[in-house]
C-alpha cells in the first residue's frame, strides 16, 4: 500500500514538474514542453505589404481566425494547430515578423519556420518601396 502510494505521489510531482506555460500574443497557454514553437524573422519592408503577405499566407493554408489590425496580430488554425503571427516595427526601415506555431503538447517549430518562409516568398510579389 505505502509502494502505490509513494508511485502515486511521485508521478503526480513529475507531471506538475514537466508541464508549464507558454505565452503567447493574446495571453499564455499550458504546454507540456517548455518549447514555444516560434520563429522571428526581420525584413525591411513595411508593416502594411508584411500584413497583406501574411494574411494571404494564413489564409492559403488554413482558417484565418482573428486579424487585429491595431496592433497587427494573426491566429490562424492550420493542421489542428494555432498559429499566431505578431508583426511590428522595429525602425524606419525594418519589421520584425514572429510567427508561433502551437499544438496541444507544445509548439511546433516546423509549421511556425514553413509560414515564415512563405510569408517571405509571398512577400517577392510585392514591389519594393
């Protein structure tokens, strides 16, 4: 009795130990690896052709949920997983894109690095300012 009990206890302190939070661009969600799935990216091109490349991106490939044009953030879900796009400027010339990519585990690196790499080769449609 006190061997399943000891059992018991350990594996509820393991799985309390493994699983945390991860933040992400409308508040933090639970994950069970502490691998946030995201990718940053810098171009220099303005924020509004990063906004249309991305919105045409997120849109191809999946189901764009939310695109909050004040502050210029995306969720998209694509391949039963959320996606999160946040575009900002970082100087006159530059904009930085961070693309995060989340499954129910933990992140997904591989889906957030592909919509980056299409958001940059959606972007060599638009002419160059």
């Amino acid at each position: 009795m006190k061997l399943k009990t000891l059992f018991a206890l350990t594996l509820s302190v393991f799985t309390v130990a493994i699983t945390g939070c991860v933040s992400t661009p409308t508040g933090s969600e639970p994950s069970l690896t502490f691998n946030s799935g995201d990718r940053i990216a810098k171009y220099q091109r303005p924020v509004e052709q990063l906004a249309e490349a991305t919105k045409t991106v997120l849109t191809r490939n999946g189901k764009l949920i939310l695109y909050n044009v004040v502050n210029n953030t995306f969720k998209a879900r694509i391949n039963e997983r959320d996606v999160w796009v946040t575009i900002s400027k970082v100087d006159a010339k530059t904009t930085q894109v961070e693309v995060q990519a989340r499954t129910s585990v933990g992140g997904d690196i591989d889906l957030a690095a592909e919509i980056d790499k299409q958001i940059a080769l959606q972007l060599t449609t638009y002419p160059t300012p």
